[in-house]
C-alpha cells in the first residue's frame, strides 16, 4: 500500500480502528466507540461488496458491523471502565397496580 494515493487515509481509517478497539476491549465510552466502529465497518463492508463480487472479506466486515451494533444495544458490561466512571445501572420494572 506504499506509494498510493490512498496511504493517509488508510493509516487514518487504521488508526481509528485501533483505538476503538481498544475502547470496546476495556470498556471506555463503549455506546459511542460500538457505534463509531458499526459506521466504519459497513462502510467497508458495503463499499467491498459492491465492488467485488461478495468476496469473504465484505461479509465479515457486515458481520463484525452486526456485533457492534449489538454492542451499543448491550451497552457496557459490570467490570468495564464505563461502570467504574458512571457507576453500575439498575433496570426497574415499574409494577402494574390492581
């Protein structure tokens, strides 16, 4: 990929990358991070499927999009970086009365 026009914007796509993968992994800001890494990932899933003719490569960048955005819906999880700023959340299921 040395010499090509697209060089900077590579490295910075893989730079993103990079950090918000280490975002996810520790659990920091991990609604924005997951979300961020969907739009990145079906980006290049969808911009490789219509491109070639559905090779392995764009179905697993859809795939990994998919996770991700589970991941947002998920939100973080009991030991990560975001229940330690925020502190854990409790779900209350309001009852109904009689």
């Amino acid at each position: 990929m040395l010499g090509s026009t697209n060089a900077p914007l590579q490295l910075a796509v893989d730079t993103l990358s990079m950090l918000l993968a280490i975002a996810v992994l520790i659990g920091f800001l991990t609604p924005i991070s997951c979300g961020l890494i969907t739009i990145v990932y079906l980006t290049i899933g969808s911009g490789s499927l219509l491109v070639s003719n559905g090779q392995s490569s764009s179905f697993t960048a859809l795939d990994f999009a998919v996770i991700s955005a589970a991941l947002v819906l998920l939100g973080p999880g009991a030991f990560s970086l975001d229940a330690k700023m925020f502190g854990r959340r409790e779900i209350r299921i309001p009852r109904k009365g009689p």
